[in-house]
C-alpha cells in the first residue's frame, strides 16, 4: 500500500489506494509537518505571553524596549510571509511542493535538531526567569535580553530543520522563483504602511475632511464642519472623522494586493508600465474613502440614521475594495498598455462558457448581494432576498454548464448532513455563543407581512441558492483546482490532503466566529462528494444541515444560528 502524504493524490475508488492518514508517522508530507511547526511555535509563543510582560520589561530600556515595541509587528510579518508564501507558492508551484513531500517519505523528523529545539526553549525560558527575578537594567539587561534573542532565533531554526531538511527548504525557495521576494515586498509594504500610517493619521484624516467637506458642499446644502473638532455633517445629522476614517486601511490593503497580484502575472504584465497602476489603485481607494463618508452623511441626513452608521459603515468600505481590486486586475491583464497578453479586438466575452466562472459567480453574487443588502440595512439586514435572488439568477444563466455535473442523491448526503447539524449544534452549545442579536426584536416589531416575507426568502436561500454555490465553489471548484489547474477533467473521487484542509479551512473560515464547526462541515461535505464522486451528494448534505438549522432557529428561537 502506497504511503500517503499531503502533496499525493488519492482516489478512494482505486483498489489498493489508502483512503486514510498513514501509520508511519515519521513519514510527514510537507504540509503536515509545516502544520506540526506551527502549532509548535503557536504554544510555545502562547506559553512566553502568559510568563512574559512586555510592557514591565520594556521600562527597562535598551534592546528590551526595542523587543517589546517590535517584537508583535515583526511577529504578524513573518507569519503574514509565511501564510502568504506556502499558499502561493503552492498554486505557483504544486509539483515541487509534491516532489518535497514525496521525498520526506524517507526522510524522517531529526530527532537531533529537536531535542536542540527544546534545549534552546528551556534556555529562552530561563532567561526570561532570570529577568523577572533580578532588577538589572543597562548593559547586564540588554547582554539577557540579546542571549534570549540568540536562544529564541536558534529555537526557530533547530525546529524548521527538525521538520524540513536544509535541502527540503533549499528546493522549495528554488521551484518558487521569485515568490519569497515578491511575498516579502507585499508583507513589508502592508506592515510598514501600517505602521507609518500611524504618524500619517492625523494628516490622512485632515485632507478626507477636506475632500468630505468639498464633496458635501457640491450636493447639499446647510453644511456644518468644525475642522477643530473633526466634525462634519447637515442640521440634522453630523459624525466625526476619527484618524482611523483617514483610509490608511484602504491604502495599506491595495498596496498589498497590486504588490502580489504584479509578482503572480509578471510574465504577463508589461513593465515599467504596469507598475503605473499601484499609484493608481490608492488613489482610487483613498478617494472612494472619502465618497463613502460623504455618502454616510447624506444617507444620515435622510432620515436612514441606522442604515448610515450601522450597515453602510461597515459594508461600504469593503464594496469599494472589491470593486478596485476587480478593476485593477481587468486592467493589469486586458489593457494593452500594460499587459504582454492584451485579448484580440475582435474577441467576445464568453462568461457562460467559462467552467471557472460558473462555479463561483453564484457564490460570488451571493457575496455581493450580502454586502449590498448590509449597506442598505441597519442592525438587522432587511433586504436578505437579494442574496437569493443574485444566486438564483446566476445559477439560471449558467444552467447549461450544471447540466453535465451528477446531481444524483442517496442516502449518504441527507445522512452527512443530519450528522453535521447535530455536531454544529453540540459544537454552538459547547462554545458558549452569545445568543444577542437584532433579529427577534426587529422581526417582533415588523408587519406579519414583512415577517412572513423575510423568513421565506432566509428559508429559501438556506435550502436551496446557498447549499448550490457554496458546494460548487468549495467542492466542485476549489477541492478539484488545488488538485490541477484543469479541475474540471478532476473527477470528484479524487483529492489531495492540502486541497481537502484548505477548502475546508476556508469554508470554516467563512462562517466567522462559527469557524471550527464550518470546517468540520467542510470536511464531511468534501468526502460525501468524494465518496459517491457526484456533487449532488454534498449539496444534499449542506441543504440537509441548513435545513434543520432552519427549523432548530424558529423552533427554539436560536437567532444566533443565522
């Protein structure tokens, strides 16, 4: 029986293939020794916070002040690099991470580096103890603080060679080219952006106020602004534009975008001229900040006070984003000035025919349509029935390509998903969620009309257009793509580990607080449309969870749930 690791494929209805993790556990494919080095450096950084104070420490000056102010902002780099990096370089480069795991097969955990690990672990832990116990400051504080350093970095390396061999790394910086120095130029671009924002708040804020204020004249009348005060707004309505409204988020997240993007599609991006349009998107961003807040005060001014501080607020931001990002992307690869590849003139648009776009427009649409309907609404998203609507409208247009696909359905998918509303239930009750929400006191004071209408359409979406995109995007696009660029010629049997754990992952992901049950949903979704080889299965299933969610919510008044 051939060993399994995550780089390898598996087909569970191949005789003589293994359908499970391996027994050999010195046998690690390379992302599941990467998850162990994670979780690793996870407890043990989670175990030094709760000994250590940064704060105590930093009043002592010298390198331990430098440690304790930039010890958290180089922490969220390197981990924003290494996440960054692993996904990538993964759809960069799928055979050579597949090559490294085969031959980790026979290349077992160094048991010498571990135990080097740890040593320096207990090293950075007596230090530490050390720091605490004695009041030293000047030169002897920063001689222990440089030794924990020196103890702490050496930890990291011992670990990282324990798991992956010099050579495994070597290869793997290697068969990616030049991602690490794109990945780093995109994290150093976030995290500097960020950071220096913080000085540039102020400044950032008074020039959105001006722009606010001009963009408030030109439409309305009866402006009221206090540039002392940061106060804009009408007789009526007025709000504050804190530093943090200045659009520094706007700008640090493009910036981090046009970076990756640009290094991903090089070889299709014509330089220096594509380079045009990172100054581009943040200016547009920035801009589009300043429209979003001008908007907030008319919609304000209008009498939709909810709407404007509670769903507009929040979802506006994000709208402006994505409709940026899309732009910026159109742009990099359609434009002749700036891409290598530009589409022939005559050429016409065949989304319909495009496998890709039909199995995420629907899911796609539903995005949309949430963060409309939530720019639209207040505490409580009244207009829930776009979200249906938008899903049922792209699953209609794309009803040729659906037609191909299995939907057959037997036992196993309606039996997967009884299973998966039990476990999320367990799962809800065992984490303790908090059961506020807006919902039963926005429902209680509508119209019977309107409480009838609202719960029909949520029903509707929950049974029918949400089970249909998700799975065609989590299962039928990304499960089979993370397997081969050409999914569709993937059957539905066949899967590798990391494919299966990051679409997984990300549809836990996609359910927010209720994450860890989302991916446990993910999971036994994935292998009903593995095991039976049919998606029908696992839209059987999620219809079969989200349907008894639904009676479970109006049953036992679990609004929470939804």
């Amino acid at each position: 029986m051939p060993d399994l690791t995550l780089g390898l494929t598996v087909d569970l209805r191949t005789p003589g293939k293994a359908s499970g993790l391996p027994a050999d556990f010195q046998r690690f494919g390379i992302f599941v020794r990467l998850l162990i080095l994670a979780v690793l450096f996870a407890a043990e950084l989670l175990a030094i916070s709760v000994v250590a104070d940064g704060a105590e420490l930093a009043n002592r000056g010298g390198l331990l002040r430098f440690l304790a102010a930039w010890g958290p902002w180089i922490l969220r780099c390197i981990v924003g690099f290494a996440a960054l990096f692993m996904t990538f370089g993964y759809l960069k480069s799928k055979a050579t991470f597949d090559r490294i795991s085969e031959g980790l097969a026979s290349s077992p955990v160094s048991k010498g580096f571990l135990a080097a690990h740890f040593a320096a672990i207990v090293l950075a832990g007596a230090l530490t103890l050390a720091l605490y116990k004695t009041s030293v400051f000047g030169l002897q504080a920063d001689l222990i603080a440089g030794g924990w350093l020196l103890a702490g970095l050496s930890a990291i390396v011992f670990a990282s060679i324990a798991v992956l061999p010099p050579a495994a790394w070597i290869q793997m910086v290697r068969g990616t080219g030049y991602l690490w120095l794109y990945t780093s130029a995109a994290v150093a671009a976030a995290c500097v952006a960020g950071n220096a924002s913080r000085s540039l708040w102020q400044p950032m804020a008074r020039l959105t106020f001006s722009l606010v204020e001009g963009l408030l004249r030109l439409v309305a009348s009866g402006v009221t602004a206090d540039p002392a005060k940061m106060i804009i707004g009408t007789g009526n309505f007025r709000v504050e534009i804190a530093d943090q409204c200045s659009g520094f988020e706007g700008v640090g997240l493009m910036l981090a975008f046009s970076v990756v993007w640009l290094g991903l599609f090089r070889k299709e991006c014509r330089f220096p001229q594509a380079l045009l349009l990172i100054p581009v998107g943040v200016i547009v961003i920035y801009l589009l900040n300043a429209v979003r807040i001008a908007a907030l005060v008319l919609i304000g001014s209008a009498g939709a006070r909810e709407i404007a501080v509670g769903g507009f607020h929040s979802q506006a931001g994000w709208i402006a984003f994505n409709v940026v990002a899309l732009g910026f992307s159109v742009a990099a690869r359609r434009v002749p000035y700036f891409t290598l590849n530009p589409p022939p003139a005559h050429s016409t648009a065949q989304s319909t025919e495009n496998p890709t776009t039909a199995y995420l427009i629907p899911f796609l649409m539903i995005l949309g349509a949430g963060m409309v309907s939530g720019a639209m609404s207040g505490k409580f998203e009244w207009f829930y029935g776009l979200r249906f609507f938008a899903a049922a409208g792209a699953l209609a247009v794309f009803r040729n390509t659906y037609s191909k696909l299995d939907w057959r359905v037997g036992w196993l998918g309606p039996s997967i998903g009884a299973a998966v509303f039990f476990l999320w239930i367990g799962i809800d009750r065992m984490m303790g969620h908090p059961v506020t929400t807006a919902m039963p006191g926005a429902l209680a004071g509508a119209s019977s009309a309107a409480r009838i209408t609202w719960l029909t359409f949520r029903v509707l979406a929950a049974t029918i257009t949400v089970p249909i995109a998700e799975e065609l995007a989590f299962r039928g696009f990304l499960l089979r793509r993370l397997v081969s660029a050409d999914f569709e010629s993937v059957p539905f049997t066949r899967f590798t580990w990391l494919a299966l754990l990051v679409s997984s992952a990300l549809f836990g992901a996609l359910h927010g607080s209720l994450w860890f049950p989302g991916i446990l949903a993910g999971l036994l979704y994935a292998f009903a449309v593995i095991r039976r080889g049919r998606i029908g299965e696992a839209v059987a299933a999620h219809a079969t969870t989200n349907a008894l969610l639904a009676g479970y919510v109006l049953l036992y008044g679990a609004w929470h749930l939804w």
